[in-house]
C-alpha cells in the first residue's frame, strides 16, 4: 500500500518547491496530492488518516474522519523526530497519544510509515498512515470466553521492543493510557513461572507478537483439587485432635486446676479448689489439698488477728498509762514553778512541749487536721530553735481550704525532725524547712517538705527509695516498731498512707537539682 505512492514519485519530489508555481499550479498540485492521499486511504477500510510530509517538511494530509491533524504539532512530536533518524525505509511506530489531532481526546494510534526516494534515489518525504490499535487485531467472542477464563492476553510490539497493541486495551479492560505508561512492563519476554508465553514474529521481523496465559487460572482446576485434599487433610487432623483433648481433659483439667491453686498459695492466696471431684487418686489428692489450704488460712487469720488485738492492747495500756490531762496538768506545775523561779526559757520549751503531747495524745478517733499537724510541727520546731539557738526558719504555704481537711497523725513533724538530724551543719549556717501544699488536677493534696540542708547521697537516696517501694508490697503486713532511723521515720509514714488511703497515694522522695531534700506525699480528702 505505501509503495502505491512511489508511481507519482515526481510529484512528491517537487512538492515543497512552489516558488516558481503559479498559483493554478500550486491548487492542481494540491489537488493532485489529495488523490494520490485518497487512493491510499481507501485501499483498507482501517486507515483513518493519510498524510504525506514533503522534503521541505511541507503537510498534506487526507483523513475520512472529522479529526484532522495540527501541522506544527505533528513536526514536533517526540516519535516523529525519533522517525527522521532511523535507517529504515519502512516503519512502524509504538503506541502514542493523539497530540498532533486538533481534538487532543484522549487514546492511542499506532502510525505505519515510509521514507520515499525520487527516481534519482534522492530525498523526497515521507509517507505516514495513522491506525487505530483496535483494528489491528480483531478479537473474536471465542478469545474473549478463553480471555476471562484463563486471563489471557495477546501483545504486539515493533522491532524497536515499543508497544503496538494490547488486547485488554482493545477489549476495554485497560485504558491505552495505562498502556502508554507501562508500555515496557508488557513486552517482556521473561515472565518467571507465574505464566505461560508464546512468542512469534512476522516474516520480515516488523512485528513481534506475544500471548500470555497465568499459570494459576490455567492450572486452577488441578489447584482447586489440591486445595479440596489440603482442606480435608487438616479437618481430619482437627477431629483427631479434638477426640485427643476429650480424651484427656478429664484426666488434665483437676492437675490444671491444683497447679493453679498451688500458684495463687504461693503469692499469699489461700483459695481452695470449688469444682466437683471423682473419686479416684487424683479427687482424693485434691480433697486432702483443700483441707490443708482451709487450714492454713485460718492458722494465718487467727494469727494475724491476734497480734492485731495484742497490738491494739498495748496501745491501749500506753493511753491509760500516759492520761493526756494528768500530763499536761503536771507539765503546767513544772512550769508555773520555773516561771516562780525566773526560768522562762525552761517555762517556754514546758509550755510547748505540753501543747505537743495534748495534740499527740487526744482521745482516739477524734479528728485531726493539717492545722492540727502544723501546729504540732511548729511547736517542735519552736522546742528545736531554743536548742540550737534559732538556726532554723519554717515557710509554710498552705490554701486555707487544705488546713481543716484530715490527714494522719504524725506526718509532717517526723519528716521536719528528718531535715534537722540528717540536713543540719552547724552553727555557722541558718537551715530553711519549706511546708508547701498544692491541689492536684483530681482535687487531691500533694505535699511537698523541702530543707535546704547537706541533702544525701545518690546512693542514700536510691537505697531509701527501694525502702519506700516496699511499702506497697507490705500493705498487709503489721507495721514496724517506729526508729529514730531515717529511712524507717519515712517507711512508717508511706506503711501509714498505704494502709489508709490505698496504693493510688504515696510518700517519695524527689530528686533536686539544688542542695538539700524534698520528700512529697500524695493524699486524698477525707
């Protein structure tokens, strides 16, 4: 077909040429081009567009559509520049968009062409026909039955290894735009084991063509086969093994449930074994073990609760004993007979050492308050500044509204007494015991007594912080007899807060990038 048009081969030399045409001349020569353009066009019902560029990059064209083409754009499209070098008289071009049309919709044309010679062998143009992919190949409804059955698809590429054809393109199922993109992806010629390929190629070698079938859906009947045995294979294997369990649960569950029952008893939960027992060795093992276990647990109550009474007893005995008015009434004699003796700082330490004992040993149950600890601690400290000469100085900053909430008894003055003992130098340096409370965003007390003496040492201070973890697993255990000792001043005071508020609240200590000590507690309104 395209060697048609080398019978006007003069004709197409001396286009590009009219300088010296009249202008009738120029009109039948364009005329004349139009024919020879119509001639080849109607030769195959699948040509669309035939254009003809001149040696003088001059175009004509003739196309049976509404579409024309754009002159200037198709002379600058990238594969016709590629065309201009190529050493082929004949070519055939991969899949490229519709740019030089003057519609620009969207789609692919494939573009047959050939470089055509005067007689004399010289340049004269070059031939192009413009293609729709579709019509290359046409799929029959046989192919389309095989295609979705086995996903097969058919390829057809130049000898330039570019994208001619696809038949998902050309049934609708991929866009030729896709194609345009991942047009190297599909002319690969090794496609690993996922699927089948058969090659060929036209006789000249012009076209290579390239029909793919997945390995999977054509082996899917064999694969469903097999996956029917492996399905029955691991039901067999389930049943097997649940007839196994049945088997064995009844031999395993009471093991399991003694096991269990053994592991809580060794973390303190004496919880015998409630389920029904048979009447072989095993129910009669774990008959004898939930016997031992009530034994036990009722060994320990009635231990605990013993010391709990003795203890209680004691204190008893100390309160009746130490009788807070008899006290207090013979500390007012020592000092109304040191005041008759012009004693009055031996008068002031027995005045405040009897307001102490009266808030220590007031009645049990009675409320006491932050105020009330504050109170206890001033006085203290007051008893400690006639000592040691006012060498200590008490900030306190707490809201008004935190000042009659309850609180335990002996919690700031221990802490206080801690900061002198362990902070205090010397008399060439004042100490400053800062009492600060803060609410926190759950409308609870956070307590922070911060001294601003020697402090401790990290290793001091990593040892006391393991003894004051071990309060929360001692919340059940009686507390120790009191110590002059820091860490058991401070262990007391966290047993306390666990045993009355719960874990949520404790007593730490805080790290502080300045010398000295904070130590924080953290409290509930009560």
């Amino acid at each position: 077909m395209t060697k048609s048009v080398l019978v006007d081969n003069e004709l197409i030399y001396q286009l590009g040429d009219e300088r010296n045409l009249t202008i009738d001349e120029i009109v039948n020569q364009r005329l004349d081009v139009q024919r020879l353009l119509m001639r080849v066009a109607v030769l195959k019902s699948e040509i669309s567009t035939v254009m003809l560029i001149s040696r003088g990059n001059s175009v004509y064209q003739y196309t049976n559509t509404k579409d024309k083409v754009n002159e200037e754009q198709l002379l600058a499209q990238k594969w016709f520049q590629g065309i201009r070098s190529l050493d082929e008289t004949l070519f055939i071009t991969g899949l490229h968009d519709r740019a030089h049309y003057e519609d620009k919709e969207a789609g692919a044309v494939v573009t047959v062409g050939r470089v055509l010679f005067s007689s004399k062998g010289a340049y004269a143009g070059i031939l192009l026909i413009d293609l729709d992919p579709f019509s290359l190949l046409q799929l029959d409804h046989e192919f389309v039955l095989a295609r979705d059955k086995y996903g097969m698809s058919v390829t057809i590429s130049n000898r330039h290894n570019e994208i001619v054809y696809h038949s998902d393109a050309a049934s609708g199922r991929l866009s030729w735009d896709r194609v345009l993109r991942l047009g190297s992806e599909y002319i690969q010629t090794d496609s690993g084991r996922d699927s089948i390929t058969l090659t060929g190629s036209t006789l000249r070698g012009e076209l290579s063509i390239k029909t793919e079938i997945p390995r999977a859906k054509l082996l899917a009947k064999i694969n469903q086969i097999k996956g029917t045995t492996v399905i029955v294979i691991l039901v067999s294997c389930l049943v097997i093994t649940l007839i196994s369990l049945g088997l064995s649960y009844t031999i395993t569950k009471p093991i399991k449930a003694l096991r269990r029952s053994m592991k809580q008893a060794e973390v303190g939960q004496y919880i015998p074994i409630e389920k029904e027992h048979t009447n072989d060795e095993i129910g009669s093992l774990v008959h004898s073990y939930n016997k031992m276990i009530t034994t036990i647990r009722t060994l320990i109550e009635d231990v605990y609760i013993a010391e709990i009474k003795q203890r209680q007893a004691k204190f008893i005995s100390l309160q009746n004993q130490i009788n807070p008015h008899m006290l207090y009434n013979t500390l007012e004699s020592i000092r109304m007979k040191a005041l008759v003796k012009d004693e009055d700082e031996i008068a002031d330490m027995i005045k405040i050492l009897a307001r102490m004992f009266r808030l220590s040993l007031g009645k049990e149950g009675q409320h006491h308050s932050i105020r009330n600890e504050l109170e206890y601690t001033t006085n203290y400290l007051h008893l400690q500044n006639i000592r040691f000469n006012n060498m200590f100085k008490l900030n306190i900053q707490i809201p008004d509204e935190m000042l009659d909430c309850s609180v335990i008894p002996l919690v700031f003055q221990p802490i206080v007494e801690n900061s002198i003992n362990h902070g205090f130098e010397n008399y060439c340096r004042s100490m400053n015991i800062d009492i600060v409370g803060v609410w926190t965003t759950e409308n609870e007390m956070l307590i922070r007594i911060t001294d601003d003496g020697i402090g401790m040492s990290v290793l001091k201070q990593a040892e006391l912080e393991v003894l004051l973890e071990g309060a929360e697993s001692n919340n059940y255990k009686l507390l120790q007899e009191d110590s002059a000792d820091q860490g058991l001043g401070l262990r007391n005071i966290a047993d306390r807060i666990k045993l009355k508020y719960g874990d949520r609240y404790y007593l730490k200590i805080v790290p502080t990038d300045k010398r000295g000590t904070m130590v924080e507690f953290l409290i509930p309104i009560t």
